[in-house]
C-alpha cells in the first residue's frame, strides 16, 4: 500500500496526523507546503490524499484540481474550517471524497482516511481484475482481422480511425491499441465529441486560460495536455462541430494549439485515435465535415464489425457479460438454457455488444431462476423480435440459412424448399377450411399439383383439414 499524503502548513495539524497514523500502522508522508506535494507528485502518488483548504500560496481546491485532472481515481479529502463550508461545497463539485470539518476528532480522521484507502484499493483491485481479463473478446473470423491489426500497429503511432456502429466496442479497440502501442506507459484520455455542447467542447479539448469567459476563474488544461505523451481518443468524431475540425486540423497538422483565451502556443506531443458511426465519406459530400480532416484522420482505418456479423461469438459474450454482473453484484451467475442462447443468437443486436451486455445485466438482477429461458427475457427483447419477424420474414429466412451453413448442413435448396411449399400450403388449405381447388387457386396452382404436393410433402391430417363433403 502507498503511503497517505498530509499537506497543512499547520505543524501541529501534521504532528497530529504523523502520531495518529504512526499508531494505526498506515504509512504517511506530510508537506507543509502545497506545492512541495504536487512537485511530489510528479514522480510519485499517494494511495489517499488529504489537503488543507487555505494555506498560503497554493490553496486545497487547486492542490484537488491538479490532482483530479492528472489522477482522477486518487480519493482527496479536504480539511475546512466551519466558516468555510462553502468552500466545502466547491470541493465536493471539484470531486473531493470527503472533507473534514476542523477542529476534528483524530478517531474521525483516522475513519475518513480508512473509508477513503478502503475506495482506493478496491478501485485498484477491480483495476487489476479488468486488466487480467482479456481485453476484447470475439472468434469470428472478422473479429480475429481486428486483433491481427492491433497487433499489427503494435510498434506504431499512426492516427487511427474506427468506424463501426454505435455498441461495437470503439472504445474497447482504442484502449487496446494504447496499451500495445509505445505510449502505453503515458497516459489514454477519451472524450465523446457528441456529448458537450461546442464552446464546452472546445475548452475540453484545448483547456483555457483564466479569465476566458464567464466562470473561467483559473487556468484549466486541456484534454490535449492531459494526454501529453500518451493517446486521446475523440469518439464520435462525425459530430463535431466545423470550426472545431479547424482547430483540431491545426493541431495534427503542425502540433500545436492555444488554450481558450491564450496567446502562447503549446505543442501537443499524443497521438489521436479517432472513432465514428457515421460514414464520413458522405458527410464529406454533403460539406458538414472538412475533407483536409478526414484525410488527416483517416490514415489507418479500423473497421468493427456488428454483433449481426459475428454471432457466433454471441454466446462466449453473454457468458463473459453475466460472470461479469454477477461479480459486480455478488451474486451467482445465471445460466442461459439452450433455448434461450439461441434466441440471442438469432436476434439482430442494433446495439450491438453493448446492448446484448445491458440484456445480461438485467437478466443478472430481473430473471427469476439460476436458468434463463426465452421467457425469462426481457419483454422489449421479445416484442422487437416478433415485430421484426412479422415486418421482415426474409431477415428471419437469411439468419437460419447462415446458421445452417455454419453447422456444414448442405442440400439447402432441397430441404428449404419442401419447408417453404409445405408452409404454404397448409396454411393455404386451412385458409379455405380444407377446400383444395380454392387453395389451388389461391397459391396459383392446379388441383393436381396440389394433391400431388400434399403426398410429396407428407402433410399430416392435423396439417391439412380433410375435404368437406360434396352437397
């Protein structure tokens, strides 16, 4: 475990401290000056940290800010006096864990400070588990060419540009080509372009200098500067907005850029990875993205494939994605009937991975027994299914052709065949109540070929309702 940092220009506050962490046996280090700890923490970090409000020169609020944009999952407890709840309120926003009203009870302290580890090393242990399970998961053919291609620009720090519906796992991709790359010791920053409005945006990405605009009450460093060194993945790319594709070519263009308000260059040393659902070809067409940035981006292209093209890893997914809830929830995991994988397996995903996730999620905590069956699904689940059979029967027809041609079955045409012409005419005779030159009629056939079909096709009695009587 990683020492507890303590900054207070205060000697007695840091005397209180070293004893009572001395006494519970949690290592510490203590700085009586903010900055000493965030020139500290350049090299170093601590497993909690907690930080005077007001001390001279730096503050605690910058000291939270720093830590948060450079450590975001480092828990930072604030101490404030009673006058300063305020400033309380501004650290909770700041993401603060906690603060510590002074004076204060040491026994409370050494509480906080242990709540605070405990959150720590947890989120570290969960860090671990997820780096220790395999990053993406897929053995379809069209999922292998995705590894072979992370694996391919393992020594590279290319733009990368991935197109893939929304769901596919852009993100999961992004991540994996970071880690194998040689930046994976520095740091992955992601941003959702579609997610914050343009000026928001803009500040995100670039940061800003005090006093840019209304609110802007200290300098902020941008998602650029965060990413120093590392990779910044802009998802969803196609949305931004057209004079931030300028400022965004000006950076891969020459690498540099301003932050909001300033005047001063900054050179921006990060890769970017780029990642969209929508064709940007034809945004390009229609003017609403910039062409020179497309090409820039566009560099090496990764396309996912949907869940639809790679079904045949829906059941190694829903496996994965119900271990996964049930850990997340302690609980025993689910198990899906047969019936049921296959349900999932023939449904169309628009969602792709991520909603096949969401389904198992809810199946973790809404099914009723330890085995799922189709019943035991999601209602909407089953709902869209029908609808979508009823709308479309050809989609439902192409599914069980790919299935049967992926078990090796053959004499397709054959077997379908007799299927499709029995289906026809069984319901055609029920139809008529059994009349067999009305169906006939109906399908556009003589009454020989029909009676002759009803033989071929070995139509049962419970099939077909036998010929009403001659009045």
């Amino acid at each position: 475990m990683k020492p507890v940092w303590v900054i207070d220009d205060d000697r007695s506050i840091r005397w209180v401290f070293e004893k009572a962490l001395t006494r519970e046996g949690i290592p510490f280090k203590t700085f009586g000056l903010a900055q000493d700890a965030l020139t500290a923490l350049e090299s170093d970090t601590p497993q909690v940290l907690v930080s005077d409000i007001r001390m001279p020169g730096t503050s605690g609020l910058e000291v939270l800010q720093n830590v948060k944009q450079k450590h975001p999952e480092l828990p930072v407890i604030i101490m404030t006096a009673y006058s300063d709840l305020e400033s309380a309120v501004a650290a909770f926003q700041g993401g603060a864990f906690e603060y510590l009203p002074k004076p204060f009870d040491v026994d409370q302290a050494v509480e906080l400070i242990r709540r605070a580890l405990d959150e720590s090393l947890h989120e570290a242990a969960a860090e671990e588990a997820e780096a220790a399970s395999p990053e993406i998961l897929g053995q379809a053919p069209a999922m292998q060419e995705v590894f072979r291609a992370i694996g391919r620009l393992s020594t590279s720090t290319a733009t990368v540009l991935i197109i893939g519906e929304s769901g596919t796992g852009k993100e999961l991709v992004a991540r994996a080509l970071h880690r194998h790359s040689p930046r994976s010791a520095k740091p992955f920053i992601a941003i959702n372009t579609a997610a914050m409005p343009k000026d928001l945006l803009e500040s995100e990405l670039f940061g800003h200098e005090r006093g840019a605009f209304t609110g802007a009450q200290a300098m902020r460093r941008g998602r650029f500067e965060q990413a120093e060194g590392g990779t910044l993945f802009l998802d969803e790319i196609g949305d931004m907005a057209p004079d931030l594709q300028t400022r965004l070519l000006r950076v891969l263009s020459d690498g540099s850029f301003y932050r909001v308000g300033g005047h001063q260059p900054l050179r921006a040393n990060v890769r970017v990875i780029a990642a969209t659902h929508q064709d940007l070809e034809a945004r390009v067409r229609e003017g609403t993205f910039r062409e020179d940035l497309y090409h820039r981006l566009n560099v090496i292209r990764l396309r996912l494939p949907s869940l639809r093209e790679r079904r045949e890893d829906v059941p190694l997914l829903a496996r994965h994605f119900l271990a996964k809830s049930a850990r997340d929830l302690g609980v025993e995991p689910k198990r899906l009937a047969e019936g049921a994988m296959n349900y999932l397996v023939a449904q169309d995903w628009q969602g792709n991975v991520r909603q096949l996730e969401n389904v198992c999620h809810w199946l973790t905590v809404m099914a009723p027994g330890q085995t799922v069956d189709v019943g035991d699904l999601p209602p909407e689940l089953r709902e869209d299914s029908a609808a979508g059979a009823e709308a479309d029967w050809t989609a439902a027809l192409q599914r069980h052709v790919e299935k049967s041609l992926m078990r090796g079955e053959s004499n397709l045409m054959e077997m379908l065949s007799r299927e499709f012409e029995k289906v026809l005419i069984a319901r055609a005779l029920v139809h008529t109540g059994g009349r067999r030159i009305e169906a006939a009629n109906l399908l556009g056939i003589g009454r020989n070929t029909i009676t002759r079909k009803i033989a071929e096709l070995r139509l049962e009695d419970r099939d077909v309702p036998a010929d009403p009587p001659v009045e």
